[in-house]
C-alpha cells in the first residue's frame, strides 16, 4: 500500500483554488474513537467498538441506527468518564495542528462534522480554531448518559448526509462551490461529504473510503496533504 496516493488529477493542486476544509474528527483530527473509549469505562469496549468497526467500514449502512444501538449500551455511564477519556485518551493526530494552521493562513474556512460528541468536538473546535461545528449532543440525566441524544434545532444525529448537507451549507455561507471545498474523514460515513467536495483526502481510512478519495493518506500525518496543495 503506497503511503501517500493521488487519483483523478495531476499534483499539485493550488491551494489558493479552495476556501473552505471540513474535517471529521474521531480516527481523523484526532487518535480516538471517542464512543468506543467511552464504552471501555463502562466495561462494553468490545462490543460497541465492533459497532463502530462495521459502519466505519461500511457493513452497516444506517449510521444512525448503528449509533443508537451503541448509545443504548452507554445508559448509566457516569459523566466523569467523558472527562476522563478527553483527559487521559484524546490526542490530536500527528499534523492536525500544523495543517488546520496552515489552511487557516492560506484564508480557508474550517468546519468540524462530527458523528461524535459536543462534549468533544467544543474541545477539538476550539484547540483547531474551526469556524463552524455540526456533532451530536449526549442527553445526561442525573450525571449519568441517558442512552440516547437531544434533539437540536437542525436534527438529531449528524450522519453522512448531514456532514454533506453542513458543507454545502457553510460553503454557500461563504459564496463557495463545493468544488472549492476539501473533505477529510476515514470512515464510510464521511462518504457523502467527500464525494461533494471538490477534493476529497482519506486519512489512515477504511478500503472503500481509500479507493473512493482523490487523496490518501495512508503513512504519516495529516499534514501530509500540504505535498498536494501549493
């Protein structure tokens, strides 16, 4: 498997030709999957992570059915192990920093869309200097995860379609065509989004989201998509 592989165009790509980046967060900006850590503190790694190995994968093909089944499996895990998963387990990805830096310098707007959490994409957000956030919100009853989300005015569940849906929206926001737009994530979920974008970069991702992207990445950091864009 090359560590770095480049479909559809001829590189490099001007990076003065985008405006906006949006990036999925869990197995992309950063080292986790935020759910699966959460679930080892209840006792339940394994069987939720094999959840998440499917949709991720694409064996699943309802996302949020995959997610409400892992979220029931959450009910009654104490709100002190969200904090000590973002304390003791978060980690940014080798060259997320350097990249969101070096796009945010070159004027692009950044979006975050998640499948995961508030709880950790305001972190993640704020660390990164993201414009805009689309995630999912736990619902906690008595200090406790109630097994389910809170309805947002937007929705319920941020999905592959929503991610998409978020782009388009930001990019019209700012007067930018998807074909001006970059779309990073991993797992089949961020499909939708890719295909939209103009240039779509798989990071350390599943097969089917390596074969369907312009850009992967397959070794090395995120920032590794700079050797495309100049």
């Amino acid at each position: 498997m090359h560590d770095l592989v480049t479909q559809g165009f001829t590189p490099p790509l001007r990076l003065a030709d985008f405006r906006l980046a949006a990036f999925d967060m869990d197995s992309t900006l950063i080292n986790i999957e935020c759910i699966d850590e959460i679930a080892a503190a209840a006792g339940k790694k394994e069987e939720v992570a094999a959840i998440t190995e499917a949709a991720m994968r694409g064996e699943i093909t309802d996302f949020k059915d995959s997610l409400r089944r892992r979220l029931a499996l959450l009910q009654g895990v104490p709100v002190s192990a969200l904090e000590q998963v973002l304390r003791e387990r978060l980690q940014f990805n080798p060259g997320a920093r350097e990249l969101c830096a070096a796009l945010k310098a070159a004027g692009l707007k950044l979006l975050l869309v998640s499948g995961g959490f508030t709880f950790f994409t305001r972190y993640v957000a704020a660390e990164l200097g993201m414009d805009w956030v689309r995630s999912n919100e736990l619902e906690i009853k008595d200090g406790q995860l109630a097994g389910a989300l809170v309805m947002q005015p937007w929705g319920e569940i941020c999905d592959g379609e929503e991610k998409r849906r978020m782009l388009e929206q930001c990019a019209a926001e700012i007067g930018a065509l998807p074909a001006q737009c970059i779309a990073v994530g991993d797992g089949a979920n961020d499909l939708p989004m890719m295909g939209a974008a103009g240039l779509s970069v798989a990071f350390h991702a599943k097969p089917r989201v390596r074969e369907q992207a312009m850009v992967a990445i397959n070794a090395g950091g995120l920032d590794r998509l700079l050797e495309v864009l100049r």
